[in-house]
C-alpha cells in the first residue's frame, strides 16, 4: 500500500526567496525618499561626491553641476572668510561629528535658514574615508520663532510702558515699579509716538503705582515731559502722594512747571476742539 502522508506534509512547499537587492541601491532610494533632507558625501577635503533629489531642490544645483566642487560653495562669505568649513570638517574629523544651525546659500544666492550634521565615516581600520551631510530646512521655524519673539517682545514693551488713550485727545501712561534709564527711554519714545498718532493735546502721567522717588527717577520725569511739550503737548502728572511729594521737596526737583494732581479723580478735563 503507498503511504499515507498527512495532510501538514503535503501541504509544505518550498517558499521562492526574494531577489538580493544591493544595499547601496537601497541606501540611495532611502536618499531620494527623504524630501525633506539633503543627503550628500563628502570626501576627506570636502569635495561633494553625491548629491540626491532633496539637495537639488534645496539647493538649486543639479548633481552635474556640483558633484567634485566644495561644499563651501553652500555657505554666506561671512562664514567662509572666517574659516567655517574647514572648522565644521576639522571638528567632525576629530570628535567624529559636527552639528550646527545657520544661513546657507542656494545656486541663485538667496538664503535659507538650516540645520547641517557633518558626520566623519571611516572604515574597519579606522581610516577616515570622507563625511556624510545631512542638510534641512529650518527657514519656516526661523520666521515663526521670530514672529513669537517679536509679539513677545511687543507685549513686554507694553506691559512695561502702556500707552492708551482714555479719551479724545488725552493719553494716559500708568507706571507701575521703579523708572530706570531703560524705562525711561521706553516711555517717551512711546509717549511721543502715541501723542504724535493720536494728536492728542494731553498726556497724563500716572505715578500711583511708582513704589518711591529718587533725583534719577524726578530727572527722567522732568526730560519727558519737555520731549511731550516740545510736541505742543502738555503733561500733567498724577498720582503724587504725599510721601513722593515730601521726597521730591527734599531733593529739591523743581517741578513749579509742571501741572500734578493727587490721582486721576480729581482731574476735570476739557479737551477743545481744534479751529
């Protein structure tokens, strides 16, 4: 009788293995895949020995163009002039990589904000062959991060010198906290601008919320108001306490030409219409 073989066995066939495919083919389809990364070889002095599809379109040069030329043609002379490129191969030769952001250049000569890792590659000896590069694009993040820093930086400046107009023709700037040099060059260039935007005959300096008064503070005072009047302006300050006015007698500031009021309560304003 032929053997009875079961039904596992006789479903077991041998698998086709897959065709080999070369690692560098796929190393270099990797490359291509990566859009957002320019990928480039260098060999020991810099010179660019390849050049994927991310590097042309970052960059601007086709592979033709640029493979066998120095990588320093992608940096600002500003970099170049202080000897840049041969740091960034000297600090990777040694420390086996480099990592920095800054400007780069295109084909055309604009500029983009990037971030480069320069990495040393050497054989089993240990035999330093050439570097690999790795560029990408940070121009985007570098506008945002500027933007950020420019509200930041706006909304600082207001919160530490506001400037608003309570009513037609009338501004008002409530200090809060000691009025140093810094401070004070912010509130007038401020307070002359707002005066000036809003045509605003008055200006109200409030300083309830100063903690105490020094001949530096009084001085600075004293020069933003004649800043506002040589604006046709007037200032009036307020929120003089008692205790700021005894302080001002004592360091003998005159301020017999300026209007002060004990705090905004009290002021009655009438603002006339221009003829």
């Amino acid at each position: 009788m032929p053997e009875n073989k079961g039904p596992i066995e006789d479903e077991i066939k041998p698998v086709p293995s897959a065709p080999l495919v070369p690692s560098s083919e796929l190393l270099q389809l990797l490359a291509d895949m990566l859009t957002d990364y320019a990928i480039i070889l260098l060999d020991e002095k810099g010179a660019v020995l390849t050049w994927n599809a991310a590097a042309e379109r970052l960059k601007g040069w086709k592979a033709n163009e640029i493979i066998g030329q120095s990588f320093a043609r992608f940096y600002p002379p500003e970099d170049l002039a202080r000897g840049k490129t041969e740091m960034e191969l000297k600090t990777a030769r040694e420390q086996g990589r480099f990592e920095d952001e800054g400007w780069q250049v295109r084909k055309d000569g604009s500029r983009f904000w990037a971030s480069a890792v320069i990495t040393a590659l050497r054989d089993k000896e240990g035999r330093l062959r050439g570097f690999g590069k790795v560029t990408r694009d940070l121009s985007e993040r570098k506008k945002s991060d500027e933007r950020l820093k420019k509200q930041a930086e706006e909304i600082m400046e207001m919160a530490t010198v506001p400037v608003v107009q309570v009513w037609e023709g009338i501004v008002l700037v409530p200090l809060i906290g000691m009025l140093d040099s810094q401070r004070t060059q912010q509130l007038m260039e401020r307070l002359l601008h707002r005066v000036t935007e809003t045509g605003s005959p008055i200006a109200l300096l409030d300083i309830t919320g100063v903690p105490a008064i020094d001949s530096q503070t009084a001085q600075h005072l004293i020069e933003t108001v004649s800043a506002v009047r040589l604006l046709g302006a007037e200032v009036i300050l307020t929120g003089v306490r008692p205790v700021i006015a005894q302080t001002l007698v004592h360091l003998g500031i005159d301020l017999a030409n300026v209007i002060t009021r004990a705090s905004l309560d009290i002021l009655e304003l009438k603002v006339a219409p221009k003829a």
